[in-house]
C-alpha cells in the first residue's frame, strides 16, 4: 500500500475487502462488449462445436438437470466446500424462470437457470453434465453464459445479475463474467 493512504487512514485504519462481490451487465449488449476478443473465442467455438440452446419450463427437464449437472458439477468443482441448494429452493428459483440447457449433437451438457424479475433476470445456478471437467474446458458452461445471454436480449431483458463471485481480481469466475461490462452493486 502507498505511504499515502497508510497516512490517510491513520494508525487503526485498515482496508475492507469484501469476501464476494455481485455482477451486473446492461442488456442488450453493445458491439463494444461483442468486441471482446473473449467473447469472440465463446462463439467461435459454439460455431465449432455445432452447439445449440434450449430454453424450458419442463418440471422433467429440471430433474435431469439437478440430479445430472447441478449436483454432481457443484461436488467435483466445489468438494466438501460446496454450499449445495436444495432441490426445493433451486425449484423455487426454476419455477420463476426457466432453464437454459446447451445441447452438443442432440446431448444436454449443460445447464444454467434463469430467474425472472420484471426486464431484469438472474442467473442463479448452473451445472454441467455428470460434473464432467472436459465439457467446461471445452466451453459448455461459458457457452451457457453466452446462450443465456441471448436469450434474455430476445425476450426484452434490459439487466442480468450473475449474482456472486469472489472479489479476488485473479479469481476466474470473476474475470470471466468481467468481460461482459459488469458492475458492482
């Protein structure tokens, strides 16, 4: 830290980091965002990977995907630290939205849910297939972010939250969700 601010805040003072901070992006998203070298690299490879998106309201379709994605991708990723929603309150949330599921040669690999608040949404939950790490190398869930983006620009959303992510600015999840003109709030 600069001598200056050390100065500033006097011999108690001390910084306050947040342990998460809440991501915001204005929709629809302008062609300065579309720019995004990143941006460009998720398309290129729903281009390549023949990816496509389903949006659903099927009570099975939620199911599938709690048991099948959310579940098993929130152990493998997160293990014994995983703070596991249950299927009452992911229900809850589904059951104000919908769910957003990316097909790869007719096989859902992943899923995201949407929650709807008036023009804004909120992107709560999502998962990945058996929690297999090889579809997120390959792009299922920043594919589902941009599906989910797209979708919410068709039916009139003027804002998503993406809700929570560590504050830590090497964090990934942070980054990744940057790239779309976040704010804090």
């Amino acid at each position: 830290m600069h001598e200056k601010h050390l100065k500033w805040m006097g011999p108690k003072g001390g910084l306050v980091i947040p342990t998460w901070i809440r991501g915001y992006a204005q929709l629809p998203r302008g062609p300065e965002v579309m720019k995004h070298r990143s941006i460009k690299k998720v398309l290129r490879k729903i281009r390549q990977q023949n990816l496509e998106y389903e949006a659903t309201r099927d009570p099975k379709a939620f199911e599938f995907f709690y048991e099948r994605m959310y579940l098993p991708y929130a152990r493998n990723r997160y293990g014994e630290g995983a703070f596991i929603g249950s299927r009452e309150e992911l229900k809850g949330s589904f059951d104000n939205g919908e769910l957003i599921l990316v097909k790869k040669q007719n096989e859902y690999i992943a899923g995201q849910i949407v929650v709807y608040q008036g023009d804004e949404a909120t992107m709560p939950t999502l998962g990945v297939l058996d929690g297999r790490w090889e579809f997120v190398a390959e792009g299922a869930l920043a594919a589902s972010y941009e599906f989910t983006l797209m979708h919410l620009e068709k039916k009139g959303c003027r804002r998503v939250s993406f809700c929570q992510s560590r504050s830590f600015l090497n964090d990934g999840v942070l980054l990744s969700k940057k790239k779309y003109q976040t704010i804090s709030g």
